[in-house]
C-alpha cells in the first residue's frame, strides 16, 4: 500500500513538472507496479508522438526532478543527491 501513496504523490510532482514544460499535458502517471509512465497530451496523435523528439523526452527529462520534489516533502523517501 505504501508504494501506491508514494507513487501517486510522486506522480502529482511528475504531471507539474511536465506541464511547466508543455502545458498541453493533461495527465501523467507514474505505475507502482513497474514504474513505467504514461502520459496524454491534448491533440496529439500517435504518429506526432512517435518521432524522435517526442514527448517522451519531456518524460524523462520531468522524471527525475520530479522524485527529488518528492523526497523533499517527504523525508521517508530515500532520494540520491545529485
């Protein structure tokens, strides 16, 4: 139960930190089973997504901050220093 809590919060900081980059992302999640990611931009087809560019390096660039937002207001999660 509690890497569901921690993934939903960490999820919460991930859809922030992708909508500061692009404001057209209407949802980010991040799955406690397996970590992947899935994101939903408005008007954008799969073939926009699919190119190199796309918004999969917004992902993995919103990831990372994203965790250590999280480990900032959340002290139990234990998040290298950079």
């Amino acid at each position: 139960m509690r890497r569901k809590e921690v993934t939903a919060r960490w999820s919460e900081f991930f859809l922030a930190r992708l909508q500061q980059i692009n404001p057209d992302v209407e949802t980010a999640f991040i799955d406690p089973s397996d970590f992947t990611t899935r994101v939903k931009e408005r008007h954008k087809t799969f073939a926009e997504s699919s190119v190199a560019g796309s918004p999969k390096v917004a992902t993995n660039v919103a990831l990372l901050p994203a965790l250590r937002d999280l480990g900032r207001v959340n002290p139990a999660v234990r998040v290298p220093r950079c």
